[in-house]
C-alpha cells in the first residue's frame, strides 16, 4: 500500500524476458517441495531418486493441472497436433550408410573410408550448401536436402582426392579443335589456316 497522501505509480518497466518460465519453474519447485514434505525422508540418494521419479510420474500421469483445462500433461501432449515434414522424406535403403555434413568453402566434403580421409570435390558453387552423403561400398552419391543429385563418385582407395563419375558427360570441345579424339598430341590443336 502506498503510504497516505502519495499514489502508487508504475515505473513503467516490463518484467524480463524469462520471468513467466521462472514462475512456472518456481510453482513447480513449490509443488515439488510440499508433495516431498508428506512423504517419509529419503535416507539414501537412491531412495530420494526413487522418490522424485514416483513425483515425476504423478505430476505427468495422475495429477489434473488447472493450467491445462484439469488434464494431466501426458493427456494434454498426446492430444495436440504433432508436426509432420512439409515434404515426403527420402528414403534411404538399408545397405547405404549415410552421413550428413556440409559442403566447405572450397567446395568439398571429407568422407572417412578404409580408415582414409578421402576429399570429394562437389563444387564451390554448392559452398555451405547441407548434404546427405550415401554410401554404398565404393558408390557415394552426394544429395541436398530437397534429394536433388550433386555428384556421384566411385572411391579410388589409392587416392585422397576423389573426383566426380559424370555418366554421359561430354568434353567440351576448344574453338579449332578437331572433333576427332586425340591420338597424337604434338599434331593435335596445331592445325593451319588450311586444315592441315
């Protein structure tokens, strides 16, 4: 009460961030406390522990709670909508491992194989970009989250860094170089004017 004469004034300032939840935290305490004040002292830590996980299953299963309309949490949890994924998950067979990671700034992940640290090249394009690894013997494919296919590789256990298996890929050819694959390298891209 404000003493005679003077008018209680707010001060205008909002309580902080977390004092609901240290209210809830606090009754909970309060709860806590008085239900282990009914019952027989603990003599032992395990028997204190027994005593907390039977509160634990009262206080979850059997005790009704005002705050959630006389149900007990367990009833409350099960009765809300669950979250589920936006989009259909990708299924995965059983004889893949697979490992998620990060794509680095140079463009690569590191898959460990045969005790090895192996570096694959996906592209610097993909830098930061996450990715789910699948394994299957010496068969790695490289996926983003959305399941779209980065790189394949088949891993050389004789070499660190691995390159990408590019199935139908074309080289490209060089403005003058001759269609015709290169047998003999000192003639090749060293035609004249004339073609020869």
């Amino acid at each position: 009460m404000a003493a005679p004469g003077r008018q209680h004034a707010k001060n205008g300032q909002r309580p902080a961030a977390g004092a609901g939840r240290r209210r809830v935290v606090e009754r909970f305490h309060q709860t806590l406390k008085k239900w282990l004040a009914k019952q027989r002292r603990a003599r032992t830590i395990t028997g204190l522990q027994a005593q907390l996980d039977r509160f634990r299953i009262y206080y979850n299963t059997v005790r009704p709670h005002r705050a959630l309309g006389r149900r007990t949490p367990t009833q409350a949890f099960t009765a809300r909508t669950k979250a589920t994924p936006r989009r259909p998950g990708i299924t995965v067979p059983t004889q893949h491992r697979v490992r998620r990671d990060r794509i680095d700034k140079t463009g690569e992940v590191t898959l460990r194989s045969q005790s090895r640290l192996l570096h694959l090249g996906i592209g610097r394009r993909y830098a930061g970009t996450r990715v789910m690894l699948l394994i299957a013997d010496r068969d790695v494919r490289v996926t983003n989250d959305d399941g779209e296919l980065l790189a394949e590789f088949t891993i050389n256990p004789t070499k660190t860094y691995q390159t990408q298996k590019r199935p139908g890929q074309r080289y490209k050819r060089r403005p003058g170089c001759p269609a015709t694959p290169v047998h003999d390298v000192s003639r090749h891209n060293k035609r004249g004017g004339d073609g020869t």
